[in-house]
C-alpha cells in the first residue's frame, strides 16, 4: 500500500468554493423568490411564536448562563432577550424548529431550509445595531431575503443529489454548512475566510440520526436545528479573526469528510446554485406533521366525517405512503413524548380521523393518553406505493403522496382517499397563501398584545414596504413589549 508523506498544502476542495463564490457575489434577480421569501419570513415567524407557549421550548431559550445577557446584541423574536449572535441564533432555531411546522425540502436529504433564519436574523440584528451606533448604513429586510434564499439553495442543492441520513447523519449538519456561509458573507468576510469557515463547518462531520428515529426518538430533533445555527455563527466569527481552515476537509484520503463519514463517495452540487430552492421550497401550512406525512393527514380529514362514529367497527386502516416515508415515519408500539408522536405517521392519520383535527397540542400527553389512538394505531398497516416513490423523487414532480382508506368488520369500507402533494406545495401556492397569511396573523395575535398584533399584522401587510425597512426597526418590532 502507497502512503503520501507529501505536506504540500492542497487547493481548496472545490465544493468549498463553489458554495463560497455563490454565498459572496451571487446577484439574485429572480422576483418570484423573494416573493417565497417574503412568505417564508411570515411563515417561519409564525412557527416560532406558536412555540413561545410550550414550557418544554421555553426552558432552552435565553442566555447560556444566567445573566449572560447582552445589550446591543442580537434580539430574540416575541422574547425581550438581547443575547451574543452565537446563542441568539440558537434560541431562534429553536423556536423555529421546535413544532415541527416550518417549511420543507425533501431529496435524497430532507430538511426545514428557514432553519437557517436562526443564523441570519442573530447575525442581521449584531450588524446592524453596530453599524446603527458606528453612524453607518443599516442594511434592511431585503438583505434578509436575500441571504433566506441563498441559505435555502445551498441547503437544498445540497441535499437533491447527497443522502446524508442513508450513512445515519442527521440533516442539520446542512443547515451548519448553509448558515456557515451565509452568516460570514453576512459578517463582511472575505472570499477565503468564507471558505475557511465552511471548511471547519465540514470538519465538525455530523449529529446522528438517533433522535429522530425509534426508540430514541427525542426532544433533540426540535433544538438540533438550533445547534446548528449557533455552531455556524461561531465559525463564521472565528474565521473574521484570520483563524486558519482547511483546504481539502471534503477529500483528504482517508481523514476527510467524504472517507470518514461519506462512505468514500464525492460530495457534489446537482446542478448550479441559483434561486430553485427558495421558489420551490415546501410550506407546511395546514398542520405541524412531518412533512411525509401531510397528505396522509390530508386525507385523513377527508375520511374523518365517514369513520367517527364507527371507531369501534373498525377492521384495518391502509396507509400507502412513500418509501421515505416508510423508512422515517411508520411506527408500532409506544410512543414516548411529543417528539415521538409527530415522527409517527399511525398517530398522525388516528388523530384526524378520530377528532377531525391535527394541531401541536394533539402531540401532548393529554390527548395521547386517549385509548382510541393506539387502539387505532394497532389497526394500521403501512406500505410503500411504488408510484408515490417514484413520483416523490422526479425533479418535475416532487410530490408527496399518501393514500388512506379504512375497512369495518362488516366487510364495507370507505373510499380511497389518494393525495399527490400537500397544501404547501408549488402547484397549490395560489390555494395556500392566504391560509399561510392566516397562519402568521393568528400566531400574533395569539402571543402579542392587541396593539402589537395589529401593528405587525400591518408591517407584513405590504411586501416592499417591509423589504424597505431598516433591520434595526424590523427586530424592534418583534420583541415582546
């Protein structure tokens, strides 16, 4: 066997510069991508609020350390806390994430691409507080639209053609690249300390998928997005230092990312990185349920009016839902926690059909520990449907298919109730913007006073007004007075 003694310092893997070019100088022009933005803002705002009333979020937000607050910092939507812009973006990705309601991406990888708005927001609100106190111009929300859909294609580019959860890593180490990126164009780095940060970025490898699967599955799936984000802004702050990084992170024989944890295979771009993600990119609107999962429940509603009374009379349910689907979300037996619950496509499609509802509450322990759901549950068979695989994974079609139908001991049974693609898909926008709207209007008026409520809902009422104002404004208005 051959082995290199050379310490000749490479050049940079080009994934690393690819991803920094296109985070530093890409001009974004396509209109219909900051119109997503704009909603993906709202939406992702939205999330985070409705989160605000769970004890079990709540616990994690604040400083690190009591009283390691920091005034001038980065502020922290619908809380008054002013932290360093490394834990203020982990209490934002918390927030965002903690539901499971935000927006999705589903490719070889999946993800929640405004997972990297805990990133931006922190780092958009240091630099402008200290640009606004150094005299300077201070950047406005367009700027965070701007870096919205850059971190959305790197995400999600990213994620068409590498499947990092087949060699078990979780998606969030997506989310550390991206944010990496994005947060130190954000800081003012250069072209090389970009590229830098993001190679320390790679060389953090990845958390495991243990979390989010039985029987480990846990509260951690709500906060790794957080984790990511505020381990992101760290290595975009320590790259403006001149912090060295590491040119061939991604292919050094043998102690790189790809030999270590990718299985020998190259990490690659699918195709140029550009605005497809963010004009693509998948809402979850109508419920907080993994996103495999949302036309199950679809159509679980649909059959809720035909089943409700006749629960007991029940033989089997048939769920046919894709093989991602199969392999992330189909689940017997006991269900620990919240955590666990909305990672459960059974649990997901007995809630519906027995209640004709599907809300985060329903994921609580007070409505779990209603018999009829795992009686139901235990009634249910899931199988993949070739069709909906295929369909899932075709570049023109991206749909997430489920079918649900129910058959009674009497040998009758409902209709088969077939859904291709969710309210939040693209081809549903039309349909599913003013239910977005909606959405972001009620989470504010549930978490902020009347006066505040109505003064955001006003805010967000005119897509260039807002994308006009300046950030220091923008975050002031968030804060819970």
């Amino acid at each position: 066997m051959s082995h290199s003694t050379s310490a000749s310092r490479p050049d940079p893997d080009r994934l690393l510069l690819d991803i920094a070019d296109y985070a530093l100088s890409y001009q974004i022009k396509s209109e219909l991508a900051y119109e997503t933005a704009y909603y993906c803002l709202m939406d992702t705002l939205a999330c985070g609020f409705q989160a605000l009333k769970y004890p079990a979020c709540t616990k994690l937000l604040g400083p690190v350390v009591p009283g390691a607050t920091m005034p001038g910092g980065a502020r922290v939507p619908g809380t008054s806390f002013e932290l360093d812009p490394v834990m203020a973006a982990f209490n934002i990705g918390a927030m965002i994430r903690w539901l499971d309601f935000n927006d999705t991406w589903l490719a070889a990888e999946w993800g929640h691409p405004s997972d990297n708005l805990g990133a931006i927001l922190a780092v958009a609100d240091y630099v402008a507080r200290k640009d606004a106190a150094h005299g300077k111009q201070v950047a406005t929300v367009r700027e965070v639209l701007s870096a919205m859909i850059k971190a959305h294609e790197i995400q999600g580019i990213l994620a068409l053609e590498n499947s990092f959860n087949r060699v078990g890593l979780d998606h969030v180490l997506l989310v550390r690249v991206a944010s990496t990126a994005v947060a130190a164009a954000m800081l003012g780095a250069t072209h090389d300390q970009i590229v830098n940060a993001l190679s320390n970025a790679w060389l953090d490898g990845g958390a495991l998928r243990t979390y989010r699967h039985a029987p480990n599955t846990g509260s951690r799936k709500s906060w790794a997005a957080g984790d990511a984000t505020s381990r992101a802004v760290r290595h975009a702050l320590i790259s403006l230092t001149g912090e060295m990084g590491y040119p061939s992170a991604l292919s050094a024989k043998s102690w790189g990312f790809e030999d270590v944890l990718f299985k020998g295979k190259a990490l690659r771009l699918a195709q140029p990185l550009g605005t497809y993600v963010m004009e693509n990119v998948l809402f979850k609107i109508s419920y907080p349920a993994e996103f495999h999962a949302q036309t199950a429940v679809e159509a679980a509603m649909a059959l809720h009016p035909s089943v409700n009374e006749r629960l007991e009379d029940i033989e089997r349910v048939v769920i046919e839902t894709q093989e991602p689907g199969v392999r992330i979300i189909d689940k017997t037996g006991p269900l620990a926690n919240p955590a666990d619950r909305d990672h459960c496509i059974q649990y997901m499609v007995a809630v519906p059909l027995i209640f004709g509802r599907l809300r985060a509450e329903d994921y609580e322990d007070t409505i779990a520990r209603d018999p009829r759901i795992d009686a139901l549950r235990a009634k249910m068979q899931v199988h993949e449907n070739p069709q909906f695989t295929a369909d899932y994974y075709a570049a023109d079609k991206r749909y997430i298919g489920n079918a649900v139908q129910v058959f009674f001991k009497d040998g009758t049974h409902t209709e088969r109730v077939a859904v291709d693609y969710p309210l939040g898909h693209r081809n549903r926008r039309k349909e599913a913007m003013p239910v977005l709207v909606r959405k972001f209007e009620s989470a504010v008026t549930a978490h902020f006073s009347a006066k505040q409520s109505e003064a955001l809902k006003s805010m967000f009422a005119e897509r260039k007004k807002l994308e006009a104002l300046p950030l220091t404004e923008f975050m002031a208005c968030l804060i819970k007075n």
